[in-house]
C-alpha cells in the first residue's frame, strides 16, 4: 500500500491483503536502516489471521520518500499522520529499537490513537557509542559492520539461522547498504538524543508489552529495566540467548509472544 503523508510516499506492506473495516489494526515500525522486511513473518502471519497489517518504510527508508526524521519525537508525529492517512483510528504499534522508541513516544503523545503497544530491544536511554556514531556519520562500512556484530548473539553470528542456507548477519549488512547514504547516522543521533522516554513510559496507559533478547548488546536487558517499571500496564518476554535482531534470530517466537498479547 502506498500513503500519501507531507506530501510524500509512504509505503506500508500489508501482507497482500486489502484492509477490513472491521478488523484491528497492527502498525510494525522498524529500527535504523532497516525497512518492513524485518516484519516479514509476524506481518504476514497477522495479515493472514484476521488483522489490518501496516508494515512502515520510515521516511527515506526502503520505499518510503525522504527525508529521514531527525529525531524520535519527529517519528512518533509521523505515526499519527500515518494513521490519519490510512483512515486508523486506532492501532495496535509494534516497535524495533528505534522503532520502539518512536512507538513508545506516540503512545504517550497520542494515547486514543495507541490501544496497545509492543516494544522490542528498548533502551532508556539508548545511547550510541562514539565510534559507532563517527563511521555512520562518515558513511563508513564499518559502521554496518558493528552493528551486525553487536546485533546478533554468539551462536548467530556462527550459523543457525532458521532460514537454512541464508547468512544472517551477511542479510542484516545487505539490508543496511541499501540505506541512502546518512540515513544511518540521522537514526543512530536519534536514539542517541533521546531523553524522554521514562517521561513518556509514565504517560503510556494502553497495556504494554516488552520482549528482550537475553544476549542483546545494542539494548542490554539491564537497560530497559526503568523503561519496564514506568509503564502502567505490562508484561515482559525475554528470549533466551538471542541478540538484538529479534525477529531474525527468533521469529516464531516473537510471533508467539505477539499472538498472546494482541489476542
């Protein structure tokens, strides 16, 4: 599905299914320099079993028209006027890292639009180290480098994908090259600059649910823990031994735990 939002297209992939009046809707907002196609079995899945799916493109991102918001505050304003142009009143979002931030931030800005919200590899703070910082800004390869490497537990980084044959951290440095050069950077100073978010986990009053990967290095498990005890309503997963790409490196049971919380 393509949106017209500022003046802009916005794609949402929406599982090759129309959208139903009736039906709740799921908003998947993915994390820096990524694109829809992390979603791609829990998206289909739900768009399959009953539900409206709309899988974003962030501004400047996969299919989406640019520029990349600069902020997470400026990401959470867009997720309304997404909701406006799709004709949502009311959705379910489901957020990955920056994703979740920005999920996090519209939830509490625009509690009637959020009925329920899922945050995946949430930080607060979620700041950026220096160097990781400095080779995005300069459009460095190395920059996608370390995050495949921070992102994956050991075990991944070795093999074991469920998706036979297919190098999962090699997927996760294509899918980053295909990033506009500086999109990387704006994403990674937005976690970075982000200092709200205990602020607005307090504000949050739809239920929540967090899931974490128990080895994450991106978003250490000890790093949601303030974001976990400011909201009102919520439960935790912790998915054992995996990293920070979640949905990668355990789908289904992503899928699971999401299946349980919409349900």
């Amino acid at each position: 599905m393509k949106l017209a939002v500022d003046g802009r297209e916005v794609y949402a992939y929406t599982g090759a299914r129309a959208q139903v009046a009736s039906q709740s809707t799921l908003v998947f907002v993915h994390g820096a320099a990524n694109d829809h196609s992390v979603w791609a079995l829990q998206s289909r899945y739900f768009a399959h079993h009953g539900f409206n799916v709309l899988a974003l493109d962030l501004p400047g991102h996969g299919r989406s028209q640019g520029p990349a918001p600069a902020s997470v505050e400026a990401i959470a304003a867009w997720l309304v006027r997404v909701l406006d142009a799709a004709g949502v009143a009311a959705a379910t979002v489901i957020g990955h890292s920056l994703g979740s931030l920005a999920s996090l931030a519209c939830a509490a800005a625009a509690p009637a639009r959020v009925t329920r919200l899922a945050l995946l590899g949430p930080a607060v703070p979620m700041p950026v180290s220096d160097a990781l910082l400095a080779a995005a800004q300069a459009d460095d390869h190395v920059a996608f480098e370390l995050i495949s490497g921070w992102s994956h537990s050991a075990q991944r980084k070795l093999g074991s994908n469920p998706a036979p044959g297919m190098s999962m951290t090699g997927t996760a440095i294509r899918l980053m090259e295909r990033t506009p050069p500086g999109v990387l950077y704006t994403d990674l100073a937005a976690c970075n600059a982000y200092a709200d978010g205990l602020a607005a986990a307090r504000a949050v009053r739809c239920p929540a649910l967090v899931i974490l990967g128990q080895r994450d290095l991106m978003a250490p498990v000890k790093s949601a823990q303030a974001l976990i005890e400011a909201l009102a309503d919520v439960r935790t997963v912790t998915l054992r031994g995996a990293g920070h790409s979640l949905m990668a490196e355990q789908p289904d049971a992503v899928l699971d735990a999401l299946r349980e919380f919409v349900r």
